[in-house]
C-alpha cells in the first residue's frame, strides 16, 4: 500500500446507484460478544467510496480483468452454490 494510505479489511459490500454514480460501502462481519446489552449489527461499516458510474464500470472491467489473469497463472477462484444463489448471480456468470 502507499504510505500514509489508510489500510482496511472488507468482507461484505452494498452498492448504491443513481444517476449521478456509484456509492460503495464496504463492511466487515462483526464478531458478536456476548452481554446483557442488544447484540451489536451483524457488520461493521469500514469505508465508503462514492465515484462516476464511469469509473465503476471501467474499474469493474479492469478488476476482472485482473482475477482472469490471476486465475490462469494460479487456481481457480470458487464460490459454494449458496452463495450464488444468495447474489442472484448464475455459474455462468462466473
């Protein structure tokens, strides 16, 4: 990372979109500790990042771009048939 650059981890994301761009918001699962109190949100909110649909379209382009290559030169990257079934996304499209 670049020096100075705030460094977080993500394992969920929601997206927003209008016609004006994108707004990402990247959480991470929050651990549940037990208490007397309400338990805490099922995720943390960590950033979010709000750019041109532009931008999002092109760095969507480049990000896959980048996972082909990736998988080519290493392992395929897999998902459980729960999961695609929880994004609304078909094997196909993987």
């Amino acid at each position: 990372m670049t020096e100075g650059v705030p460094e977080v981890y993500a394992d969920q994301f929601a997206v927003n979109t209008n016609i004006w761009g994108v707004s990402l918001l990247f959480s991470k699962l929050a651990i549940p500790v037990p208490s007397p109190e309400p338990p805490p949100p099922m995720s943390e909110p960590q950033v979010g990042v709000r750019m041109s649909l532009q931008h999002a379209k092109a760095m969507t382009l480049i990000l896959r771009k980048h996972l082909k290559q990736w998988e080519r030169d290493n392992i395929e990257i897999t998902l459980p048939r729960a999961a695609f079934e929880a994004f609304g996304i078909s094997p196909d499209d993987w």
